[in-house]
C-alpha cells in the first residue's frame, strides 16, 4: 500500500472572498426602509412632544397656536394647582393600589384558567372554552352589569367593585392559552416522573419558564387599569375612593365651568393646558414602569398568538 504524504501547499490555494455584497436593490430597499420608520416615529411622537410642551406652555402661545416641540412661556400653575390638592395624592394613592391588587387577582385568576384550557386531556374543555369566548361577543349590558356589581354583589363603593368585574380578559386568556399549548410536553412528563402532581408541574417548571408571557398579560392587566375611569366613575360616590383619572376628569370639568369656584386668571390658564398636564401625569408612571418588562413584550405576545 503506497500513501501519499505530499503536503499541499496552503499558500497555493486561491482565496475567494467570504461575505456576499448586498444588491444595489437591497440597499436602496434598506434606505427607503429607515427613512419610512423614521417618518413614521416622527409621525406618531410629534403629537405626545407636543402636548407635553402645551402642559408647561403659558396661556397666550397656546392659544394663538405658537407651541410645537418646545414650551413657550414656562408655566407651572396647573401643575401646582393640581399637586398642591391633598386629595390628588389619595386619589393616586388609590391608584396605585386598585393597579396592583387588579393586577394580582387578574393575573392570579387568568393564568390557572388558561393552564387548564391548554391541557388536550381536560374534560369539558371545549364548553369553558366557549364561556370565554362568548363573553367577548355578548355581555348583559349596562345596566344589568350596574345592577349585578351595585345591588346583587353589594360592591358599590368598594374597591372590588374595579378589580373584580374585569378580572379575567378573554383576549389575554386566549394568548396565555396558546402560549401553554406551546409548552414543551417533554419537560412536564419529565418532573410527572419525577414525582411531581399537576400543582407542582404548573408551580415549579411551568410558571419559572413563562417569564415573557407572564410580563406581557401584566403590562397589559396594568395598563388597563392604570387608565381604567369609567367603572369608578359609574360605583364610586366618595372622593376618597376615586381614582387620579377620575379626580383628572372632574379637575377638567371644573376647568371648563368658570363657575366652579376657580379665580378667573387660574381657570384660563388650567383650562388652556389642563387637558396636557392630566396626559402626562397619567401616562408617566407606566412610562416609567415599561422599559422594564419591554424585552419580555414580543415574544410573549409573539410565542402565545402563534401555534406552533
């Protein structure tokens, strides 16, 4: 047997260039791309820069429409007026605290539901299936809903009567069940071997590996709550129960009705920019809150809406 030993001579081997250069089309394609998003950014931050330049702007530029990106006239009374009320910061407070308890008992009650919708083995599935789904085309109205929570319940005046009647959210429902029936079946039927019952499977290996999907239903559970003014508007009746976007609404009501009790000179300058300091003192703490859990928001949204 003869074996060739010869050592090929490395410096002989032409070199070819690695990288593939991008077509004349794809760079003008990736051109027009970036300028269309930032059109589109332009578009879409020009009105919220502009009414956060109207809340520290001075009631003659607003009203002769001189303030665009920058304040005009730095002015501060309607934030005074509004901070310097002691019952802004109960209202807050109340806030604050309707979020985090909804927040909880939604997310306490939508996150078991929609394990259990996913199970392919659970009884009845397609019936608690439907029930959801029925409610988000049918629903009893308002004043039955008006008369269940205030007369039936008993909740009128309570802080159940804002978490409890919008607990569960069919649309977040529907993700988390889809995100569950993308769940790696190997890893449960692993820990069932292990010992595991169907409590510490969903407690102990499922809940830990559903970060993303967990802290999207949360932004959008909070969100809504944050915002949420007509369900205390409609079964709150004492102040020290309202909400801040309540308290906002009627600080705008009485800014428009000169009658209210207002000075004169006060009420022109809180009804010019009244309707921007309320924006943006109810959209800072969940823009504040956001950028924490944003990294889990598409691929939670993204791994529970598509099957797989």
């Amino acid at each position: 047997m003869v074996t060739d030993t010869t050592v090929p001579d490395i410096s002989a081997v032409r070199t070819e260039p690695t990288t593939v250069k991008d077509t004349v089309a794809y760079r003008t394609f990736s051109v027009a791309n970036v300028v269309a998003l930032l059109i589109v950014c332009a578009v879409t931050l020009y009105p919220f820069v502009n009414l956060v330049a109207k809340a520290f702007s001075s009631e003659g530029f607003i009203a002769a429409g001189e303030v665009n990106l920058l304040p005009r006239g730095f002015n501060l009374e309607t934030f005074k007026v509004v901070m310097d009320d002691a019952m802004f910061w109960i209202n807050y407070k109340n806030t604050v605290v309707y979020t985090v308890v909804g927040t909880v008992v939604a997310m306490a009650l939508t996150t078991p539901y929609a394990y259990a919708l996913s199970r392919q083995h659970l009884k009845g599935r397609s019936f608690f299936i439907g029930v959801a789904v029925f409610t988000m085309f049918f629903s009893g109205g308002l004043i039955p809903n008006y008369i269940l929570v205030s007369d039936v319940l008993n909740m009128r005046n309570s802080m159940w009567a804002i978490v409890l009647p919008g607990a569960i959210s069919v649309f977040n429902l529907l993700v988390m069940k889809s995100f569950f029936e993308n769940f790696p079946t190997e890893l449960e039927e692993a820990a069932a071997i292990d010992g595991l019952t169907t409590y510490g499977i969903f407690g102990r290996i499922v809940l830990p590996l559903s970060k993303a999907v967990l802290a999207t239903m949360t932004l959008f559970y909070a969100v809504s709550l944050w915002n949420s003014w007509f369900s205390a508007f409609l079964y709150l009746d004492q102040k020290e129960l309202f909400p801040v976007t309540v308290y906002l609404r009627n600080l705008i009501a009485s800014a428009s009705n000169p009658a209210a009790g207002m000075a004169g000179a006060d009420t022109v300058q809180i009804g010019a920019n009244i309707q921007s300091v309320t924006m943006l003192l109810t959209v800072l703490p969940i823009v504040c809150f956001y950028p924490f859990i944003q990294r889990y928001f598409v691929s939670g949204v993204m791994l529970g809406s598509v099957k797989g």
